[in-house]
C-alpha cells in the first residue's frame, strides 16, 4: 500500500450559500452548513478513499471542533499520530460564502494556529511518520516549516506542495528545488512568477515554473481544465462538465487524485485526466470531499 504524510490545514469548514445573489454592503439570507474541511485534511480523506495509508500532520485546538475532526479522522482510517493540539489558539476558522450557484465569493478564515507547526514541533514527532513514499504539503505552513519538510525529500520519498493562495505560495519560493510536483492555480503560479495574472498563458506558467525548479507542474484553470508540465513534456487537459454544487475542495481533489495516479506509475496525462475526474466529483458534491470518490468511479469517469 501506498504511504503518504500529509502535512498542513485541517478545520471545519463553513458554508454560507445565498439564497439569491449575494448583494454588497446589504444584508443577505443564506443557508449555512458545516463539513470537515482543510487543505490537508481535504488531500488526506481523497487518499485515503483512493486506497493509500495517510498520517495527517496539523495542529488543533483544545476545543470542541478539534474533539470533532479528531473523531471523524479517525472514522476515516487515517493517520492521528501527527496531530498535536494547541494550548493557546482554537482550531481554525474558515467561512466560505457562495452564491447559489455554488460559485465562491469569498472565504475569510483565522488560521494563526498553523504558525504553530514549527520544525522544532515536527522533528519532535516518531521517525515513522516520515517513513512514506511521499510528504505533501499546504502552504498554509510556515515557510520555515516548507523548508524543513523540503529537507526530508530523497530519492524514494516525493515532495509535494499545494499553493493555497497567491500570498501563502510565495512561501514555497525557496523550496521549488525540492518539488517533485507543485500543484497550484493561474492566480498562484502568476505570484511565484511575479506576473499578471492577465497576460499570463497557464502552460507558458506551468513550463515557466518546472525551468525555475520544480519537476512537476499542474496548473490548474478550474471549470478550463488543468496544464502540466515536466522537464521536456507538456500538456493541456480540457475540464469535465459537472452539475457544480460547491467548488470547495475541488482543487485539493484534483492534486490528491494526481498525486495518487502519479505515485502508482501513471503518466501525467492520464494522471490529470484522473485528477479531474476528482475535481468533478467535488463540485457535484455539498461536501469539500466527495463521499463518492472511488477508484472505481475516477476510472469510469477518467476513460
């Protein structure tokens, strides 16, 4: 079985959905829903659904949320042994507004706690958590922290970073060396290139960052579909149409289910085509992690 160390955010998430079209400066009706979310912990529940052993390595309040993901993790079958919990911070916050198309209008969220996720804290952890076939990472972490995990990289084990936002992925600059695959959106890859996001072309993006260092690019263009990019290879992948419910966690989605295709031997196109296939299931799905997500259905969904 495939072995991955996942390493960064893991709160709940909370959806308020417009009843209508959301107006500015106005007050708007909404339905407003809770589901375990988090970059990390959203990459860890794909994996695990796709078959692979994941420990998940986040921090937690000592509060009744951090009791919640703490269970439901444990539901899941995935790895708690990486989990600490904070005496000074809550769990963190994350409230994602939708229209009623499910289309995100805004997310405003407190994720002080992550900054708590230091090297000294990690190189405190059992040695075993490290004995994986790869370590992904969101940049919800320090930078400090991205570097750390970076350093763990050798031959037999992969490194992978997810983007997060255009300010957070500036922080994974330095490590772009160390990526095996580096998994970020149009906005993010034109802040690590230092480029407007309007001029700038997603497979011209995706060359540009595997020449500044990175082996493995996806960028991803959301209902566009995905480019990627190695050294001497690249491609262009068409989205697949859904029934869009709720764009959140799709994108954590798509970089599980390539990681997992690419981990397994697959080339990259039929990685990302996997990898969309995931997305796709995200977005038709209230949840941030499909319940339908199988490796039989990416298969059927993929071909």
């Amino acid at each position: 079985m495939l072995k991955v160390a996942v390493v960064g955010a893991c709160h709940m998430d909370r959806k308020a959905r417009g009843e209508a079209p959301l107006v500015e400066a106005a007050s708007n009706p909404v339905t407003l829903r809770s589901c375990c979310g988090g970059v990390a912990r959203n990459v860890a529940d794909n994996l695990r659904r796709l078959g692979v052993a994941v420990e998940l390595v986040t921090r937690l309040g000592r509060d009744g949320e951090g009791e919640v993901l703490l269970a439901r993790l444990g539901e899941l079958g995935i790895g708690r042994t990486g989990i600490s919990r904070s005496e000074q911070a809550p769990t963190a916050f994350h409230l994602i507004v939708l229209q009623p198309d499910g289309e995100m209008l805004v997310g405003v969220a407190d994720m002080r706690i992550y900054d708590e996720i230091t090297p000294a804290l990690l190189r405190g952890l059992p040695e075993r958590i490290w004995a994986v076939d790869a370590i992904l990472a969101d940049c919800n972490l320090p930078g400090e922290t991205l570097r750390f995990l970076a350093g763990l990289r050798h031959a037999g084990r992969r490194c992978a970073v997810i983007g997060v936002s255009p300010a957070k992925v500036l922080r994974a600059k330095p490590c772009l060396a160390a990526c095996d695959l580096l998994c970020v959106n149009r906005l993010e890859a034109a802040a690590l290139l230092e480029r407007s996001p309007e001029t700038l072309e997603p497979l011209a993006a995706a060359k540009a960052l595997v020449a500044a260092g990175a082996r493995e690019v996806v960028v991803t263009l959301g209902a566009a579909g995905l480019c990627l990019a190695a050294e001497g290879d690249s491609v262009s992948l068409p989205g697949r149409p859904g029934r869009l419910r709720d764009v959140t966690g799709a994108g954590d989605a798509l970089a599980a289910a390539y990681l997992e295709a690419r981990l397994r031997g697959l080339d990259p196109p039929a990685a990302g085509r996997r990898a969309l296939a995931a997305a796709r299931l995200t977005i038709e799905s209230d949840d941030s992690v499909s319940p339908q997500l199988t490796p039989q259905r990416l298969e059927e969904l993929a071909s």
